[in-house]
C-alpha cells in the first residue's frame, strides 16, 4: 500500500494505464516516499548523456536528499509522476511551482518548471509525450497554468516532446540554454495531437495481437479435444504464418513435441528459448494469475484469455477479472476477454485463426468486432454460406480480421476502431455490441471511421436496463432510442438483427456507395417487382416503375436491360428481381449476365447493383464467386432471398451515403455577439456556492529542496422544449417531457439526479437572458385580484395556468385557460380552475401573457454521465411523449446539427406548412437551439436546461416556460489526458 509523501492525501485519481506509440502498455502514477529505493535503482538505468541532459552536467548518481527531494511531494506545489511497467520505473517527470523569478512558490502562483527523465531502453515508446498530458492535467487541477522547461539544445528529442505538443508557446534562447514557455490550456491543436497520438498507439496494440510472429497456446490438453487443444488444431488448419507453441503443465518432461500437429511441448513458458508474441490461455481461471505472470516474466506482447468464471459469474469473477487486467497491464499486456472466442486474421502473411471457429474465413474487406461469441458463431457461419468466395480470391462476403472479446475486460471496440480506421484491408466495420463503455468517446471514433469508410452496428441488451453481467461499463441514464439517434448523426448505420448487419455488409463492402435514392428496378416477375417498389417507398428511396422482362426473359435480356438501367441519369441504383424459369434457363448464365452488365456500366459514377432471388440458391453462390472461379476484376453483387433485406440493405448504404456527403463539409458553431459569457460564469458560481461547500486543502508553502533546477530532461522523439402541437396553438398549453436527454430539468430515466442547485424561475431567466434567450415573463396570482393586476400589467389577452408539479404540462387535465379577453374571464376562469383542481396555494398558478400563435415545441438539454451534453428538441404534447419522435445531438452542435435536428423529427411537417399551414420560424428556432447548445457547452455546469413550451410563430418564437438545475460538472475525460478504462 502506497503511503502519502508528507501530510497530503495520496491522489488516486492520478493513476492511470496508458497505451504507448508501439503497443505496449504502462501505468502513470504519482510518486511516493515508498518509492525511494525504485527511483535510485530506475536512475542507475540511465544512461550518462540521459543524465547529462536532466542535470546539465555529469551526474552518476543521486545522493540521499536527491532521493528525499524527488520522492517527497506535498501533491500541489510539489508533484512527481513516474512511468511503471512491472514494479519498475521506466520514466519519471515533476514539476515544481515557481514565482515570477523562478522561484519556488505556493498558490496563487500559476507557473511551473517541469523536468524529465526516461530511461533509455524506452527512449521511442512515447512514455514523456504520455507523461506530459498527465503532469499538464495534474497542473491544471491545482491552479498552474502554464509550464517553462530549460533544455540543452542537444536535447532535440525533448525539445521534440514540447513543440510537439500542440500548447501554446515561446522559445527564447539563453547562456547556452533552450528555455520554453508553454500554455496548459487545452487548445485545438494539442487535441488533435493527444487523439492522433492514441489512435497510433491504440492501432499498433491491437496491431500486435492480430499479427504475431510466434503464438503459444496455454492449456493445449494431452489428448485431443479441449478448448486449447481446438484452438492448437485450429491455428495449424488456417495456416498460420508464424511458430506455434504448446504448453501445459502436465506434459511428460521427457515429451518434445505434440502429436500428431508435430509442435514443439513445453511444461511452461520459460521453457521457450524464444520470443513469444501471443498468449492464448485456455486454463481454468484460478490457474490463470500464475499464467500472466510468467507470460509477463517471458516478454509476451498480449494475451487472448478463452477462460471464464470472471465477470459473468458474480462478485468473486469480477474482482478476479479486475485482477487479471490490473495484473496484465503491470507487465505492459493487452487482454483480449477473459471468455472470449478468438481472434482471426486472414492476411496471407499472417493467417491467424486463434479462435474456436474451425476453419479460417476466406479473405474479405469485412472487419468484425462481437462482444459475444455465440454472435460471433453465427456471423463467421452465415457471412461463409452467403458466399465467402474462393481461397485464392477475396469473397463478397470475406472477412479481413475478427475478434469476438468477450467480457472485454480490456480490449473493447473502440480500440477495433481505432485499428480499421486506417487498416488498408477493411473497407467496411461490423460491430455486434451489448454495452458501450465509453459512449463519448466511441461517438468520436466512429464519427471519424464513419467519414472514410462504412460502420455498421447492431447492439444487444437495448432492452434489458443494464450491460451484460461481464461488463464493466458506467451508468447511462438516457434510453436507447437516443443512443440509437447520437450513432446516427455520427454516421453509424444501426441496424436491428444480426442478419440485417451482414446484408448492410456486404453490399457495402461490394458496391459503390449510391449518389442518391432514385432506384431502378427490373426482372422477369411483376409480383416481385411491385414488392420491390413497395419495399422501396417503405424505406424513404425514391424508385422507378418496375421494369418487366416477363417470365420468358432469357440471361442476354437481363443483361441488356440492366446494362440500360446502370446508364441511366434517372436512377442511382438498380434492383434485379428473379423467379426460377419454366423450361429452360441457367442461373450461372444469369449470373454471368449480371456481373457483365454490372462491369461494363459505361461512364459516369458506378451505380450499386443488388438481386433479389426467389428459391434460386445457384444464382446466389454464382454471384457471389463460389462454385466456379470468375476472372480477376469481376465485380461480385449481393444477392438477396427477399425484397426487404435488399432494399433496406440499399437503403442504410443512401442514407450513409448522404451522411458522409454532408460530413464532408462540417459545420460551423457561430459566434454571437450578444453572449455573455463572464456574466454567466460568475452567476453560475454565487449560485452553486452553497451546494459546494468549502473547497479541498489548497498547497501551503513553497516547494522546498534546494540543489539543481528542474528543467532539462531526456525523453523521445514524439508522435506527435403547448397544445397538440401545430395549428393556432396559444402561449401555453400541454407541457411535455422530450424522452431522451432528461424528464424533468436533469431527472432523467431512472431519475438518477445528482446533487445540485434548482434554479429558481428568475434565476434561470436571468442566465438564459446572458445568451439571448428571453422568458415571456409569468406573474403569480394567489388570488384573484392579484390575478387581475399581472393581466392588467401584462395587457389582455393572457393564459392562467398552474405551476404545481403535479400539473405542470397536463393540459388533459383542464388546468389551462387561454384567450382571456377581459377580467370577467379571467375571474371565470380562476372559480373555474380552483373549484375544479384545488386551493390556489396547492396550484401555483400564474398568469402569463399570450403569445403569437404557433407550434409548441420543447428544447432540452441535460449532462449524461457517459455520453456527455445532449441537446433534444421535438415537438409538445403526444408527438414526443407517446410517439418518441425527438431528436437528440451531442453538444455543441453546428448550425447545420441544429438545422437537421428540426428536419429529422417524424413530425417535422408541421413546422413546414403541413396541410396549408404556414410554415413557422425555422431559423429562429435554430437560433435558440444554437444558443442553448453554447450554454451548455460553455458551463458544464449547467448539467439540465429545460425550455417548455417553446411556440414558434411564423416570425420570432416565444419561450412560455424554463426551468435549469447546477451542479459540480462531472470530469470531461475526452479533454483530458489519454488513459485506457480504469480498473
């Protein structure tokens, strides 16, 4: 157990594991007195330039008050982290607060100079550029805004490190010595680096997995059978590239090799005189600690552990799961699992099937990730029977690489992500997953996947309320429906069934993408072809009408009209339907035909082309490529059973296809000069002040120990929200919940609310007016009278409607009067609503003036604690409680996102003159989503925004109703420094 240095609290929110540039893996934590006899025996490591560089001059060793000094830190003014793998220290950096002279200094002081050194041998890995993230995060938590380093200018590898970076900075030149001057703040640039860096780093170590040089297999039984004993069999049968070890305990001493597979048999290990790349551990899961640690001892680069009883199992499986990543990751491993399936590779060079599947998939552009290994099963199984096409040539339907990660422990699918993005042998990503540990983040990633080549997702457990037993993921409050929403405006295509997922596949991975949704359709059925176009019209596309080619349609007929159908500027894709001949007729003619027609389409964009069969299985394995070797070239096309999955396959491929089009061209978050954004803060900080409470111990004192500065160092190069909804709908009507983002401001599904501050009406107005969004004022009315004077303040006409809880936004129960002319009415109306619903104490009513007539819409904003801020917006009343029509985008949103999150509610129509109405304010209300996006986005702490009903007129809108709650923001560990999940 780590003791403390001096008398402050061991931060333990510092520590973290980190993937470095090659793969590898190593944890940053703080510094501790405990780690005195670490520190000297890291720095006898080093080499004498290494040293000459952090001290400026020949410095063999550190004396006792060096030791004292570097391992002594009071975690504020004084901080020293260092780089571990195993129980080692591989790298170290501190930094030190200074004062305007250099020095030292306690808060409020906002400089520091900061120092590195790394040993050596992992000169290269990117330990200092991942130190550097994690001492700048440390920093800025304790009030240091701005880093100076001195460097020899020989050090160009640290020099390299800083300039790198991405932050803000000055270099100046002076005795010798380079001094640099860098900004903390987080800017754009040095989060393109931090994310370019860990996607290179994230790659390369799945990289390392999925292309071994050497493969031991940990549990290979004696005797055949067994789960290591399968996947032994199953790496010799696909041809694997590299050496294969067997390993178990229990062999004969005397035993050298296993037969019949005539590999090399060890007892364990440390047996092997060379290097291995790859573990797979088919050991029962009390064996398995031991096995890491040798694994660890032997050099091996990642682990794929098929055992279970981990997570799945209960309490003790997950602490033993935690162990096994913990463990893993001290030694520098990736784990893919615990009780996981496999992973295959298909690469010629490589042909790894370390996997229970018994055959090897032939190659393809497919890249599958599943999270279960029955999934994994059936897809490998149905992608082979679709047509995996010929050993020596990439099928429709092959697959590049697979990984089925089981409980996914370590490994998960954002890491697969990462790996495709730039993977040159996949052009199209499969995913089946049952929870998203880090929704943030994997947004982010497919979003950038998503803009070069297809994702396709298909989740489990949407349903259910909670991950599967095995996996370790944090709490989301918002419900799948929005999940489903936020993947695709990052341009995921979701589907619903695994076999939707392969359809959507392999178009893809065989056909251009469509230039719009126009779709020709043709064959020898008319039936079919009608079913075809209804299918179409279903799923939004715009198609043709069917050209028959009659039941008497010969291949050569096929071939001509859809060689005329592929060069016609009218459509953007063609459907062929077939129904088996009477008499005489060849699929694989058919077959032919198409390919042929498909491949000589003449000029202009290559349109996709898919075949709906009926009972027609030859035509399906010809097309594909099985049962007869096509020439080289020869453009393969999907064939479907039904009409639905063709078209809905084609469909999911236009709607990416737009997507990316528009993606290409980003869009802009605008400037408003009318924000007041300081304004905001500070009231955001008297308003929250109560609910914080006193703040955490702050530093006390200036950092002692006198001797040499802390600059120089050696390192690496680096890597661098009334009414029914439309019509002539008055200032107020039924308020509704937009399900998604929040319920009630910030109550969500599950009402998981965190502690904070609800705002009063004016305090909420107040903050809102900060970013020109204006609250038709309501005044309170306890009696008639006073009900009179606010109507006669407002001006006639004006709405009375209660505020009490348990009515606001129940216009179904009577409780809204609107269109009051006069006093008379008003008094009506006020016996009417007191008599019928309660005491004017019990309902809180009020009276507002009435607004322009329009439609009443609800804007929402809330802070989910794993997918970060979601703006929603939908229509009031039933459209978004019963039907779920709201959209839903990650903040902050750009005018074009605000734009299509009007556009791409179902009843959308009603803001844009639905039957001869006039269309409503749409900028308008773009420009209030906009605003509030901004809001958010600049105070997190703003953690719900609830603005209901909004009625947008046919010019300007009018905001009847807003409520917000405050609070401590949760921590944004997408602005932070890199780190995998925590364990």
């Amino acid at each position: 157990m780590r003791s403390p240095s001096d008398h402050h609290a061991y931060p333990t929110h510092w520590e973290a594991d980190v993937v470095l540039r090659d793969g590898g893996t190593a944890q940053i934590r703080p510094i501790t007195t405990d780690d005195a006899q670490r520190l000297v025996s890291f720095y006898e490591r080093v080499s004498d330039e290494s040293k000459y560089y952090r001290f400026f001059a020949p410095y063999p060793r550190l004396s006792d008050r060096d030791v004292h000094r570097f391992t002594h830190h009071d975690y504020v003014d004084r901080v020293g982290l260092a780089a571990t793998v195993g129980d080692e220290f591989i790298a170290t950096v501190r930094y030190d607060r200074i004062d305007a002279r250099g020095m030292p200094a306690a808060a409020p002081a906002d400089e520091a100079e900061v120092a590195f050194l790394v040993q050596d041998a992992h000169q290269g890995r990117g330990v200092a550029s991942a130190l550097l993230e994690h001492i700048a995060a440390v920093a800025r938590e304790r009030g240091i805004r701005r880093f100076a380093a001195e460097v020899l200018p020989a050090n160009t590898k640290m020099i390299k490190v800083f300039t790198d970076a991405g932050y803000t900075q000055k270099r100046s030149f002076e005795d010798g010595v380079v001094r640099l001057e860098f900004d903390l703040e987080p800017t754009d640039r040095s989060l393109a680096v931090m994310r370019g860096r860990e996607q290179r780093a994230e790659a390369r170590s799945v990289q390392r997995l999925l292309a071994p040089g050497s493969v031991a297999v940990i549990g290979t039984s004696r005797t055949p059978g067994g789960v290591g004993r399968t996947v032994l069999r199953n790496l010799l049968d696909g041809g694997f590239t590299g050496r294969v070890h067997a390993v178990n305990h229990a062999f004969p001493d005397d035993m050298e090799r296993l037969e019949p597979e005539g590999v090399p048999a060890h007892r364990s290990l440390r047996a092997i005189e060379e290097p291995v790349d790859l573990a797979v551990v088919a050991v029962p899961a009390e064996r398995v600690p031991a096995v890491v640690a040798e694994c660890g001892d032997h050099g091996v680069q990642g682990l794929v552990v098929l055992s279970a009883g981990y997570a799945e199992s209960g309490r003790e499986g997950r602490d033993r799961q935690r162990d096994l990543v913990r463990q893993a990751r001290s030694h520098g491993m990736r784990v893919i699992g615990p009780n996981a399936f496999g992973v295959i590779n298909t690469a010629e060079g490589v042909r790894l099937n370390a996997s229970l599947s018994p055959q090897l998939p032939n190659p393809g552009r497919l890249g599958l990730f599943t999270q279960s290994g029955a999934i994994g099963i059936a897809l490998l199984s149905g992608l082979h029977r679709r047509g995996a096409g010929l050993a020596s040539l990439a099928g429709i339907a092959g697959i590049s690489t697979f990984v089925s990660a089981g409980n996914r422990a370590d490994v998960s699918g954002n890491d697969l992500l990462q790996y495709w993005y730039d993977d040159p042998r996949t052009d199209v990503v499969l995913m089946y997953l049952e929870s998203i540990g880090n929704p943030r983040k994997f947004t982010r990633l497919a979003r950038r996947t998503a803009a070069v080549k297809p994702v396709v997702v298909v989740k489990g457990a949407r349903h259910t309320g909670s991950a599967p037993t095995g996996h370790a993921v944090p709490t989301t409050r918002i419900p799948d429906a929005t999940v489903s929403d936020l993947l695709r405006r990052a341009g995921v295509i979701r589907v619903d069934t695994v076999t939707e997922l392969a359809d959507a596949g392999v178009l893809l991975a065989s056909q251009p993408l469509p230039a719009g949704p126009r779709v020709a359709i043709l064959g020898n059925s008319e039936s079919l072809g009608l079913i075809t176009y209804d299918a179409c019209l279903t799923e939004g596309l715009r198609p043709l009408p069917p050209h028959d080619l009659t039941t008497a349609a010969a291949p050569e007929d096929f071939r001509r009209a859809l060689a005329e159908a592929l060069t016609d500027d009218a459509s953007d894709a063609v459907v062929v339907t077939a129904i088996p001949w009477v008499g005489d007729g060849s699929a694989r003619a058919l077959a032919t035909a198409v390919r042929e027609a498909a491949q000589t389409s003449g000029p202009g964009p290559a349109k996709p082309v898919a075949v709906v069969h009926l009972e027609i299985q030859e035509l399906a394995e010809a097309l594909a490529g099985t049962g007869g070797e096509p020439a080289p070239g020869t453009r393969r096309i999907p064939a479907y059973p039904a009409a639905e999955r063709a078209v809905r396959a084609l469909a999911e491929a236009v709607r990416y296809a737009r997507w990316r089009q528009e993606a290409a061209e980003p869009g802009r978050v605008p400037e408003y000069d009318d924000i007041d954004e300081a304004g905001a803060a500070a009231d955001i900080q008297v308003l929250l002040a109560p609910a914080e409470g006193a703040s955490a111990g702050t530093g006390e004192g200036a950092s002692g120990g006198a001797g040499e500065g802390t600059s120089g160092g050696a390192g690496e190069g680096a890597g661098g929200e009334t009414g029914d909804g439309a019509g002539d709908r008055t200032s107020v009507g039924a308020e509704s919940g937009v399900s998604g983002a929040s319920g009630t401001a910030g109550a969500g599904p599950g009402d998981d609310v965190s502690p904070g501050v609800e705002l009063s009406a004016a305090d909420t107005q107040r903050l809102l007016a900060r970013y020109g969004v204006s609250v038709l004022p309501a005044l309170p009315a306890p009696d008639p009278d006073t009900a009179v004077r606010a109507a006669e303040r407002l001006g006639f006409p004006v709405a009375l409607k209660p505020t009490a809880p348990h009515l606001r936004h129940r216009a179904d129960l009577g409780g809204v009067r609107l269109e009051l002319g006069g006093e008379p009415e008003l008094r009506r109306a006020y016996a009417e609503l007191t008599d019928y619903l309660g005491r004017p104490e019990e309902l809180g009513l009020v009276v507002q003036r009435m607004a322009p007539r329009g439609v009443d819409t609800v804007v929402r904003a809330a802070i989910d604690p794993a997918a970060g801020a979601v703006l929603s917006f939908g229509l009031a009343g039933a459209p978004s409680e019963l039907l779920g029509d709201t959209a839903h985008g990650l903040v902050p949103v750009t005018g074009r996102d605000a734009a299509e999150l009007i556009r791409s509610i179902r009843t959308a129509p009603l803001l844009f003159g639905w039957r001869g109405s006039k269309p409503v304010d749409t900028a308008a209300l773009e420009e209030l989503l906009l605003r509030v996006s901004r809001l958010v986005d600049d105070h997190p702490e703003m953690v719900a925004v609830d603005l209901e009903p909004v009625v947008v007129a046919q010019h300007g809108l009018s905001v009847l109703g807003a409520s917000a709650r405050l609070a401590p923001p949760p921590p944004r560990t997408d602005l932070g420094p890199r780190h995998m999940p925590a364990y």
